[in-house]
C-alpha cells in the first residue's frame, strides 16, 4: 500500500512537474546537508566536553598520586630514620623480643647508665611522628616472637596482648603493602570505629641478625583525601578510585566500593568507552612510586546530561535552518515557475495563432534571455508574414492593375484601330507582329513567377514600348543601357513596366516627333540602380513635393490616381528587398521626368 501511494504521489507530483523535482532534489540535499553537520557539530561538542572532563579527571588523578606518594615515602622515611638512628633501633628491637615487663627494665638501666631524662626511645618517636604527619589515624607495632601490639592513638598508647596472629590468617597481611578497611582484622573492637580507614603494613626486622621481628602498621584517614583534592573532588570531574594491586578499593570519591574488592577491575584496562557501572571512560595512573592503581572514570551519562542542553539547541537551529532553507528554496523556485508559466501560456497562445503575444519579464536571467528571443521570433515571423502576405497581395494588385491597363477598353480600341488602319493603308505585314507582341504581353502577365531576373523584365518592357512604338510611328523612341553583369540578378516582376507605363500615360507628347525614353540599368557597391529617363511633360512642382513625400512613408492607399502606381512600386520594394531600398523621382516641368530605382544584387535562379 505505500508503494502505491508512493508511486501515485509521484506520477501526481513529481513526474511531469519540473520544479517539483527540482524543490525535491534540493530539500533532501539541503536536509542531508543540514543533518550531516549538525552531526558533526554534535560529535565534536561530545568530543570537547569528553576531553575536558577527561582532562579535569586526570588532574584529580595527579592531586590524589601527589597525596598517596607523599605517604609511602614518608613511611619509607620514617623506617629509614628508624634503622639509621642505632638507639632507636636497638630500643625498637628489644621491645618486640622481649615482654613488655622486662622492656621497662631495660629501659631503666639504659636511662642508668646513660644519666639522661631525655628519653631517646622508638615510643617517643612514634609520638612525634603522630603529631607531626596528617592522615594518620594511628600506629601500630606487632610483635612477631611474643605476639602483642602496642597501639599508637589520639596521643594515647595501649598494650594488647593476642588477639589473632597474623600468620594465622587465611590471607596473611602483606609484609609490605597497603591494605582496605575490610582487610583490617587486627584489633577489630578498637579499630571498628572509623570506616574510612586503610592501612599500609612494613615489615620490622633485628638490625643485626636480619630476623623479622614484627610488623609496623599505619592506618590512614581517606577522609584526608577528599579535604586534599577539596573542589577537585566534584562529582562532575569524575569518579576516582584508589586501589590496591589486588583490586581492593582504600578510597572511592563517591564512596560506593569502600574497602571492597572492584568488581570490574578488567574493564579499567580498556581503551575507549568500555561498561563498568555504566558505559565509561578510564584514566589510569599506575606509575606512581607508592604501588597503587589511582584509576579515574568519567561516565558517559555525565557527558551526556551535558550534551543535553547542547542537542537540544542543535536540533532547535538545524530544524530552523531546514524549514528557512526550504522556505526560501521554495519562494525562488515559485518565482522561476511563474515565470515559466507565462513564458508557456505565451507560446499556447502564439501556437494558436496569436502572433501578437509578447512576455514581459523583470529579471536579468536564462528566462529572460528565452524571453527576449521569444519576443524577438514573434516580431520577426510577424514581419515575415505581414512582409509575405502584403507583397503578395501588392504583386497581384500590380499585376492586376497592369492587367486592367493592358485591356482597358480603350487601349484595346486604340491597338484595334492602329491594327485596322494599318491593314488597311499597308496590307497585313506588321499586324501579324502587333499581335504576337500583344499575346507575348499577355502570355507573361499570366506567369506566376514573382520573381524574374533583369533580362527578363526589360525584354518584357521592350515590348510594352514596341507596340507603343507601331502604334505610334516615328514619335517614340527607345535607349537601353544595361550592364552585361546585372543582366542575370533578380528582380520582383513588374517593377519597372509601372514606371514606363507612368510615362505612356502623363509624359508622352503624340504631337511630336522626339520622344525619347532610356533605361540604363548599373550595378556598383552590391547594388543595381535602374534609371527610368524621359523629355515628356514633366510633373507640376506641388504634384512632384507630394510625390515626393508620399514616397517616403508607407504605402498610402489614398495616393492620388497618378501616382498610385509609382507608390504600389515603392511599396512593393520596400516590402521585399527592406526599407534602405525604394524609388526617388526628379521632374521639370516641360522638360522629363527621371525615375531612379534601388534594388540589391541578388543573384539567384528563378523558379
């Protein structure tokens, strides 16, 4: 069913509908885009809230190694001055190897023979080295040969005599080494009283014979601990944990593995986030000289109650940047697709014929330029009809009208007439050659060719002005001048025949004998100028001034009688060759008329 409907949404949507897609393509690239770098912004505030509480972690790290250092070495320093002080030391040995009764014995015969009150004994020693290091809770001497304790505490001291033996134990205390608050089993009704305790145990030996004649036992305070990493110690900086090599915990800052055994000591081996208590980061410090694990833990929900605020935010901006991009995204899109729909309701429009139609854009892009040769294509199909359809008509109504001037009823009576009186005053030599001029004049008015070439149209002429010639013998006559080379250019039929036929009509003088018309025809500069000179009437000034004005404008349907074939000649040039070609005209009065007309070179085979 959701293949379906995602099929249908498709076909609907997306299929035929170009801006559709594209508005697809681009919000999905935006929204990857958009998620793929809130992502990684994401990653990388983990990463630097990660490094900071690691780094802050391993700082503790480094405050609580300087504390647990600084008490193994100042136990080791204490039994240093024990061993190299020789009264000390013998005072110390003899005490563990002999009952305490004859110990005061001896210490009185010492103070005898010495004649000292300055006693310079291990118990006065001990006492000073209570009050002077802090995090000592107490002190305790084993004797191993006579099996008692002496105990160091709160400036007291008190003999015990048996209470376990320590070789007796399942695990035997460490001869050196540190032990848990659950580890203590010496002396459990005194020592019971404080939970924050773990002890580190030195083994005594004779200085003369090396034998091992008890054991030193300090107890510290890991309350000490907490007061020397002071606003270190927060809950945010992570979790520290001081162990001994066996994974027994002497201190936790949070306190939930107190004097227990750690029970994921392997994962604080691991690289990376590994599970303990929860998925957490492991800073281990086991180079220390005291012999300790000092292990930090970072864990990740700390990270990520962090990170909460900082999601929250990312999710809030990316969300907002997704429905502005796309907003925008589809407010640029709209506007092109406007634009496309009005250039295609345009082009339904010119398909249906209206080739009026032009769109009108604003905007400096692609769919203005498609635009623009729009407009221009249906400005130029529109001149090209308007060109075609209006020459074609102007040709027809030239030839039309040279048509009706070549059967006119009295042009036809006339030529009757002259074939008449001129069969009958001579025979009927030249009729048979007034005739044949006549149906070649007809035969070439049928032709459809528009176009022809020049040869053509003065031979055509030629004998338009032939029969005039027969018609009127001895007072017409004919000079061409034509260059050979503008002989095969083309040229719209019927151009020149009006402007003769303009002169049979005003200029010739039937009472004279020197009628003259010449046709010169050159070609210079990709141009043919046909000149059509005459010494007939001549045009009246006013007559010629409008003439003249007429020419310069389009054809003007209410152009006067006399000149309406010169203006349909114009007209027709215009229409075909372009406006820069035309007729210009030049007239006195009495004198002739010269009519001169531009036309380009064109030279093409006619159809």
């Amino acid at each position: 069913m959701n293949g379906l409907n995602i099929k249908k949404f498709y076909q609907n949507h997306l299929r035929k509908k170009l801006f559709n897609k594209i508005l697809a393509i681009y919000s999905s690239i935006i929204i990857i885009t958009l998620i793929a770098s809130s992502i990684t912004v994401y990653k990388y505030y983990e990463q630097t809230i990660t490094r900071q509480h690691v780094d802050a972690n391993r700082e503790v790290l480094d405050y609580v190694s300087l504390y647990m250092n600084q008490q193994y070495e100042g136990i080791q320093l204490a039994i240093q001055q024990i061993y190299s002080d020789a009264s000390v030391s013998e005072d110390l040995s003899y005490f563990l190897q002999h009952d305490y009764g004859d110990y005061l014995k001896y210490r009185l015969d010492q103070f005898a023979e010495i004649g000292s009150f300055v006693p310079h004994t291990f118990d006065t020693y001990f006492k000073t080295y209570l009050n002077q290091k802090s995090g000592i809770s107490d002190v305790i001497l084993y004797s191993t040969e006579k099996e008692f304790y002496y105990l160091y505490k709160n400036n007291t001291r008190q003999l015990y005599k048996r209470d376990i033996d320590i070789s007796e134990q399942k695990s035997p205390l460490p001869k050196n080494g540190w032990i848990s608050h659950e580890k203590k089993l010496l002396l459990k009704e005194i020592r019971e009283d404080n939970n924050n305790l773990y002890t580190m145990t030195r083994e005594l030996k004779d200085p003369i014979s090396l034998k091992t004649i008890g054991m030193l036992i300090i107890d510290f305070d890991a309350e000490l601990i907490s007061k020397w990493l002071g606003t270190k110690g927060t809950e945010s900086n992570g979790q520290v944990l001081v162990l001994t090599p066996s994974g027994d915990v002497i201190y936790d800052s949070l306190g939930r593995y107190m004097g227990q055994q750690y029970p994921h000591i392997a994962g604080l081996y691991s690289d990376g986030w590994t599970a303990l208590d929860g998925i957490s980061k492991v800073n281990l410090n086991t180079t220390n000289s005291s012999g300790l694990i000092v292990a930090g833990i970072i864990q990740k929900s700390q990270v990520n109650k962090e990170m909460l605020v900082v999601r929250n935010w990312i999710i809030g901006i990316t969300a907002a940047l997704i429905v502005a991009a796309m907003a925008i995204t589809y407010g640029i899109i709209l506007r092109f697709s406007k634009k496309v729909k009005i250039i295609v309701k345009s082009m339904k429009r010119l398909q249906e014929g209206d080739l009026s139609t032009r769109i009108h854009l604003n905007r400096e892009d692609e769919l203005q330029l498609i635009a623009n040769n729009f407009n221009y294509m249906c400005e130029r199909l529109e001149l090209y009809i308007n060109k075609v359809y209006i020459s074609e008509i102007t040709q027809k109504n030239a030839e039309l009208v040279a048509l009706q001037s070549q059967i006119n009823p009295h042009f036809l009576y006339n030529t009757l007439e002259a074939i008449r009186m001129r069969a009958i005053s001579q025979g009927a030599k030249d009729v048979g050659q007034m005739i044949y001029i006549l149906s070649t004049l007809f035969r070439t008015m049928i032709k459809k060719n528009m176009v022809v070439t020049i040869a053509d149209e003065i031979e055509y002429c030629n004998l338009y002005l032939e029969l005039f010639q027969i018609r009127h013998q001895d007072k017409l006559q004919i000079e061409s001048r034509i260059s050979p080379v503008a002989m095969n250019c083309s040229i719209v039929k019927l151009l020149i025949q009006p402007v003769i036929e303009n002169y049979i009509v005003h200029g010739f003088r039937p009472e004279r004998f020197d009628n003259l018309i010449r046709i010169e025809v050159t070609e210079a500069d990709g141009e043919i100028q046909i000149a059509i000179r005459d010494n007939g009437n001549g045009i009246i000034p006013s007559k010629l001034t409008e003439l003249q004005q007429t020419l310069q404008v389009s054809m003007r349907m209410d152009a006067p009688p006399s000149s309406l074939g010169l203006c349909n000649v114009n007209e027709r040039i215009k229409l075909y060759y372009g406006t820069e070609y035309g007729l210009t005209i030049a007239s006195e009065l009495g004198e002739g008329t010269t009519v001169i007309m531009n036309i380009p070179v064109v030279r093409e085979s006619t159809k």
